[in-house]
C-alpha cells in the first residue's frame, strides 16, 4: 500500500462524488460514478458545489459547478526512467511495453464476495442481464468490449474492463450496469478493488479456523478478501446443522451436502470459528477501515489501532494450565507495508514528477521491522505474505533478506516457491542482485562500494540514508545464496495491472530476533572538549543541547528493533523459544519500549497489577474515544427476556453477547462476537492494546407498544447467525416472489381493519402473531428460476402496520438484484387513500404519521448513521484503489 494519495489524470474532466451528510461528516458513496471506477479514479476534493456552494461567476449553467481542469502533468521523470531501465535490464522492445503500460490508465475492476451465497446469484446477474445489453452497444463502428473476468483469479469472481470513459458516459446500458455495481457494493456482495491487490491473499492458503493478522489493512479491501475465505462454506454448514437438529429450513441440495461437510470448521455448530485482526496505525483510517469490514456482517473479526513495528501479544486462555499466560500466534500474516507507492504510477500520475529514491530508502528499516515482528507473532508452519505495490528493491528484496537474516537465517524462515499457483498470472521472479540509488541519483553497486566512498572522505560518513541491509547479502553471510527469485514481481505491462511485488515466507522454527546494526554515521562520536575545560561549564551544556536536537532532527538516526517484552527475554534464557512471556502484561510493556525514530510513538501507561482494579480503558489519540467492550453473563435479565421472547434454541451460545458502554448494562446495542474474539476482548482488557471495534450488532433498543413485547429487536447484520435458532412463534415463512416485492416497496404497510389480506399469503400469519420483532424467512418455492435466494429478514409487527426492518439501500438493492425493479419507495404511512381539502386534510396526515413514528422503532426514524469520526471530505486512496465512505442507513 502506497504513503501517497495522489490527484487523479489532470486532463480528464471530473464528475464531483455523490455526497452524503451524516453526524456532521461528508462521506462518498461506494462507485459514486462509474467513469471514475477503478485504481485510476481518484476524485478530487471539491468547494462548494450544489446548493449554497460557492459558484464561480463565469458558470452560467442554472449554479452548478463547472468540471475542473488541471494543469497536465507530464509523464516523464528522468531519474526514474534511468534507475528503472538500469535496474530492469528489460529488452528494447519490452522496456517499450513497460513504459507504454505505465502511462495508459488503469481498467476498472471489482470482485465478488466468495462467502456469500448471494454474490454469485449477484455474478449470474452480470453475466445473464447486463453484459447481453453492453454486447449491443456499438462505438466508432466497433462492438463495444463488456466486462471480463480476470483469468487468473479462481472461480471467475474478479472482473475487469478497459472500456473509455466517454463511452461509458455515452451510453444508457452503463448507467444500469453502475447502479447495479453500486446497491451491490453496498450490501457487501461486490468489493470495488485493483487486481493486483487481489493476489496477496490468495497465495496465503487461508482456510477455515484459521487466526489471520493484516498488520497494515485500511482501507481493507485485501482484509475483506480475508476475512471471506475465512466464512467461506459457512452458510452450507449452518444450514446443514440446523436441518440436522429440527430446524425448518429447506430440504439442503445435493450441491450443498458436499459443501457443508463439517470438517472444514467443525466445532461449533458449523459456526466460523477462525478469526481476523484488522490493525492500521492511522486512527481515521481504521475507521474507514471498520466501514469497509462492516458490509460482511462477521462476528469473527477485530480491528486495533497499533503502530505495526510494535505490535502487542495479546492473550488468549491456555486450557492446559490457566494458571500460566498464553498468547496469540496466527496461522496467516499479511504485511502489505506502506511503500513508495511508484508501482501505482497508473493512478498516482503526480507521482511521475515527485518520484524520488529518498521516499524507498526512507521506508526501508520501518518495512525491515514490521515484517520482523509479523514473522516473530507467527506460529512454526504458518505463512505469511510480504507485499507493496513499489518496484523498487530496496523495499523488496533487499527487506526480505534483511529481516530472514534477523530472525535466524533460511533455518528459520523460507521463502516459499509459489510458481505452480494462480498458473495463469504472468509474473517475473525476484531480484538476487540489484543497484541502490541514493538521494543524490547516484546509483551505488554494493555496501562495499559505500563503505570505500565513505572512507575517501574527510569525515568518513556515509551517503545520507543508505545502509548495508539494503544491498545484496555478500558472500560468507548466512543470507547470501536466498532464493530470493521465489518472490514474484508484477510488472504494468504483463497484464494491464499496476505494479506488484509479493514474497511467501514460512515460519519453520522459533527465534529470537537479533537487534538492527546501528548506523555507521552514528559510531563516529560528535567531538567533545577536553573534560578539564568543558565538564560542568555553560558551553559543555550548550554543546550536549545542540547535540541531543541534532540527533532528532538528523535524516540517518540511531533506529533499534522493537524491545521484547522483559519477561519474555527471561523465559527464553530457560527455554529456546522465542516470546514466552511470563508476566500478565507484556502489551503495555511492548508499547513502552523504545519507539523506533521513523515511525510515532506510542506509549500507553503501565497496566496495572494483577488483583488491582482494571480501570475503564479510554483510547484518546487524535481526538479519539472507543468505549470499552463488556460482555454481559448468560444468564442476564436482559438476554433471558430475548430468550424468552424469542424462543431461541438453548444450542445457540448465550455468553458472546457483547455492549460497548463503561457501565456494563444494556443501554442502545447489543453484539455478538465468536468465542475467540471474545477471549482475546475479555483477557486483554487493561493492557494498552487499542482495539477499535468487534462484534456483529445483534440486537437494537426501541421503544415497545406493550410490556409483553420485547423492546430489543433483532438487526439485520445479525440475522444471518441468529435466524435458524428463532422458534416458530416468532417465524413467519414467505415463498411468493410477489408477496417480497411488496414488502420491500412498501414501507409501514396496513394490516388494521382488515387489510392483512393484502399482503396475500403471509396475510394471516401476520394477523394471528404477536406484535413486535420477529423473523421473515424468504423460502422460495421453485416456480421462478430467478427467485432462488434464502433469506432472513427482521420485521416488525405493530398495531396498524407491518415493516421489513432494513436499511433503505438494501430494500434497493434487492429490488435491483431480484425483480430488476428501481421503483422509489413508498412509505405507507404518509400515504392517503384520497385528496382531501384544507385544514381537515392537514390535521388528519398530522395525525397519521404521528402515529406511524409512535409504532416505528426508534433507528427506524435515523436514516443516516456513522461511526467514524473522518474528516467532512477526507477520502483514504491506495494501491487497492478508491475506497470511500458509503452512508449507511438503518431502517
């Protein structure tokens, strides 16, 4: 992932994102616009506009803004040019393509979620609906080139297309195609993503059950990826458990029998036991990064705030012996470490006229670190991927030796070949000899030749920034014959993607780190007056003052490696394995330790000692509050009462309910999270460890037309787990497309005086059940090939009228996806039977639709919510591509 988020093409002509206000924020709804989509479509942040926005005074269209133009930059830079040509050593005819590739924008690309079943009822629809409609379409005497999958990426759920924006603006069939691709991309089933941010997960070999870490995932697209492979089969083996213990869902088809063999996750009930942490060291941009994770609706997922050179071990419970601590080592760790970005030189053009080789020697030793402490949380066996989207090998290679030779050499860590993978995807093998090239442009060989220059210098220092870990290992060195051509680089023009570079690495045994080299610039002592004339005078301190700031302001500074904790070092005297702690808080002592120079510190208080009260824990950085997460006893008032209310099965876990509240009580939420991530929230409560959000929404405070009706009502996010464990009291089962379709138009429908009979086959279920929450289970019945999906709704029974309890966007959506139908929705409530005159017409709507608001649960009224604290028009753009703020709307 790239440190610079730059403009977009400077000539093309903007079309301003679609805007939502929110809490006091602007976000930018997901694929606001087609013609922007993409790796090459950032949007340019924008004044005024629309209504009361600032209007230029030679706009004379009826006030809306005009498209802005920029000056063009000019795809050329010199020093890049000769250092890549240098380096590459391509053929004439290849270094051509190469450079050709560089300066043609991207193609627009998106990608289907592998874990939901609905995704691929939404993949058929691209295929069978809206690809037919663009085949049609002819440009310039031409057939117009429809979207087209990626042909490396398995099962054909990533697709691309390089169709010009001025057609796609020409032409009605991409207008439909774009609202398709944005209703989807906001219920979760599309992921909006370059493709070659899409090849680091797959070479994980992530399967179910599995502990994942994305050290540095805003704003999350390769942790969605993750995070699908993790429920990948869940809803087959759910299905099939509920079936097999009385539940009353459909008879499960052949095709999912095979799909739903326990043995992928077999304990809990076919529940995904695996897990994710989703970690970036950006406070707004883990933000976003909850935004981007939240579409899944995975109760098996963690986000935290941590600087990823330091990151904390967390604790988890050690069966054997409680007594003793135990910590955390994940099966799988994704590194995509911020780079400098000069392989998204497609998207990023300023980057053709800022690109300079100080932004990758900078990053070096941050990178050397962060895949250091990834390899040292890994458990012996797991694997872990290396990746940035910079062709550079000094943030390559060059990282990658130098942190196999920290932790042990090729003994301890092995570079996996992955060349029998995704067969299709053309790659280029990893650099064993490579050139450096320093702030100045000069391009240096070997360490050697740096140390040789330094000593024919009077001062003997080196050139600024360079250090010996960035070059080649020499011969003797444990490193010097690594199989650093198993890495894989992606190069622009091999497949019309950006640039790429990713390396397997596999833990094979324990280690203990060894600390960085100091820099050479720093052993050369700064020169000190004889101790007789300058201990104790006013000019020896002012000597140590100007000494000191110089040290913190200098480029090449003293950097040491992440501190293990005290405790851990102790254990590994006794024992050859590395970080066994010891102590309960190793976390707290971790962020203490000294703060390497080039990255920020983070420095937590101590936490307390065991048996001493644990204070509430509240994260402040950048403004920033998280309330701390509590969970509530099984046998709770509040959860009895949703038990009883509900009918829900005893085989449903009753100890994972979670609040985010200091007080420990139920007061607006309540969320369900797996057994692991409530281990993990639980035991490392206090230590310093900065979680920012976990759990699924389950349940949602409203106000109850009665005592005998419960007053928390089950979520849409969190139907999905809790439906199958519902008893029939609180079911009500609809299998006619037509019955839906009017469910989802009409909002606040009339089932008084009668008018249940309109909503035809449910229409006496509905009479007959008692008010408040209850499950709409879609099950349908075979007539319509189209209509296929399993669903579970929440809807709310009052006494005048019915609703599906949904956000707004997934009404349209389904709408979208099942009937083809964009019809506005109707609210029922604010509706009149006929036009009535004057005054008597006004007071009965008045009094109509304070009725409806007295029946509506209270977030049924809020049609925008948001949790993030982002700036009014902050966007967050990498090498994944655009990835904006989406308004999420509850019903």
């Amino acid at each position: 992932m790239s440190l610079f988020f730059l403009p977009p093409p400077p000539t093309l002509r903007l079309r301003l994102p679609k805007l939502s206000i929110a809490s006091g924020h602007i976000f930018v709804s997901p694929i606001a616009n087609l013609s922007n989509m993409g790796r090459g479509g950032n949007f340019r942040k924008g004044r005024g506009g629309g209504r009361g926005g600032k209007r230029n005074r030679d706009d004379n269209r009826g006030g809306h803004q005009p498209y802005t133009r920029y000056p063009e930059v000019v795809k050329q830079n010199e020093r890049l040019e000769r250092y890549y040509n240098d380096l590459l050593q391509l053929p004439e005819e290849e270094r051509e393509q190469f450079w050709a590739a560089l300066k043609r924008e991207l193609p627009n690309s998106f990608r289907f979620c592998g874990s939901k079943g609905h995704a691929l009822a939404v993949k058929n629809l691209l295929q069978t609906r809206y690809i037919p409609e663009i085949t049609r379409i002819t440009y310039d005497g031409a057939v117009v080139e429809p979207p087209q999958p990626v042909p490396w990426y398995p099962d054909g759920l990533a697709w691309w297309m390089t169709t010009p924006k001025n057609v796609i603006r020409k032409f009605p069939p991409f207008s439909a195609f774009q609202k398709f691709l944005v209703s989807e991309t906001s219920v979760g089933n599309i992921s909006r993503q370059e493709v070659v941010s899409m090849i680091p997960p797959l070479l994980m070999d992530l399967r179910p059950g599995m502990t994942v870490l994305d050290m540095c995932a805003a704003p999350g697209s390769k942790a969605a990826q993750l995070l699908e492979m993790i429920h990948r089969g869940e809803e087959a083996r759910i299905r099939h458990v509920i079936k097999q213990f009385g539940g009353s869902v459909d008879e499960i088809k052949s095709a999912d029998d095979d799909a739903a063999r326990l043995e992928a996750d077999p304990s809990d009930d076919g529940r995904a036991t695996g897990m994710l942490i989703a970690n970036d060291a950006d406070y707004k941009r883990s933000h976003m990064l909850i935004h981007q994770l939240k579409r899944l609706s995975s109760p098996n997922m963690i986000v935290t705030n941590h600087d990823a050179t330091m990151y904390p071990s967390l604790r988890i419970p050690n069966p054997e012996d409680p007594s003793k601590p135990n910590y955390l080592k994940f099966d799988r760790i994704l590194a995509d470490v911020p780079c400098s970005g000069d392989g998204t030189l497609r998207k990023n053009v300023n980057l053709w006229k800022d690109w300079a080789p100080a932004a990758a020697l900078g990053l070096h030793l941050t990178q050397v670190r962060i895949l250091v402490r990834a390899l040292q949380m890994l458990k012996p066996g797991g694997r872990m991927v290396y990746s940035t989207c910079s062709m550079n090998p000094v943030e390559n290679e060059s990282v990658v030796a130098a942190a196999i030779e920290r932790c042990g050499g090729p003994d301890k860590i092995e570079i996996v070949d992955c060349a029998d993978q995704l067969p299709l995807l053309q790659r280029k093998p990893g650099m064993r000899k490579w050139k450096i090239m320093d702030k100045s442009a000069r391009v240096w060989n070997s360490w050697q030749e740096v140390e040789d220059h330094a000593k024919s210098t009077e001062d003997g220092i080196t050139p600024s920034r360079l250090v010996e870990s960035m070059f080649p290992r020499p011969e003797g060195s444990i490193c010097a014959d690594l199989p650093l051509e198993r890495c894989m680089r992606v190069y622009a023009h091999q497949q019309d993607t950006g640039g790429f570079f990713i390396t397997v690495l596999q833990k094979k045994a324990e280690f203990k780190a060894k600390p960085e080299e100091v820099r050479p610039k720093e052993k050369k002592q700064a020169p000190k007056r004889p101790l007789e004339e300058a201990e104790g005078t006013e000019e020896a301190k002012k000597q140590k003052t100007e000494a000191d700031e110089a040290a913190k302001t200098e480029d090449v500074v003293i950097e040491e490696a992440p501190v293990e904790p005290v405790e851990e070092a102790k254990a590994e005297e006794a024992a050859p394995v590395e970080e066994t702690p010891a102590t309960e808080e190793p976390a707290a002592k971790e962020e203490a330790a000294e703060t390497p120079a080039e990255t920020p510190a983070e420095t937590p208080k101590e936490a307390p000692k065991e048996g001493e009260a644990q204070p509430e824990r509240k994260q402040k950085q950048q403004g920033s509050y998280e309330e701390p997460f509590k969970y509530l006893p099984a046998d709770h008032e509040v959860i009895k009462n949703i038990a009883d209310f509900y009918k829900i099965s005893p085989r449903f876990p009753a100890d994972r309910y979670m609040i985010r509240n200091a007080t420990g009580e139920p007061a607006k939420a309540i969320y369900y999270t797996s057994a692991l991530v409530r281990d993990i929230l639980v035991m490392n409560e206090g230590r310093g460890v900065k979680f920012i959000h976990g759990g699924v929404k389950m349940y949602v405070k409203q106000d109850a037309p009665s005592a005998e009706v419960c007053r928390w009502r089950i979520q849409s996010e969190g139907m999905p787990i809790l439906h199958g464990y519902v008893g029939a009291e609180r079911v009500v089962v609809l299998k006619k497309k037509e019955t839906l379709k009017k469910l989802l138009i009409e909002m606040f429908p009339k089932i008084a005086n009668g008018e249940w009979e309109k909503l035809d086959e449910i229409g006496e279920r509905v009479r007959d059940l008692a008010l408040g929450c209850c499950v709409l289970r879609v099950e349908p019945d075979g007539d319509d090939e189209e209509f296929n999906e399993h669903m579970a709704l929440p809807l709310w029974k009052s006494f005048q009228s019915l609703n599906l309890m949904l956000p707004k966007e997934d009404r349209s959506a389904m709408l979208l996806r099942i009937y083809n139908d964009t019809t506005p929705l109707i609210n029922m409530g604010i509706k009149r039977d006929a036009p009535k005159e004057g005054a008597e017409a006004k007071k009965e709507g008045e009094e109509e639709v304070k009725a409806e608001e007295t029946e509506t649960p209270a977030e049924a009224k809020t049609d925008v919510t948001v949790e993030a604290p982002a700036a009014a028009e902050e966007q967050v753009k990498d090498a994944e591509g655009d990835v904006s703020m989406k308004e999420e709307t509850t019903a």
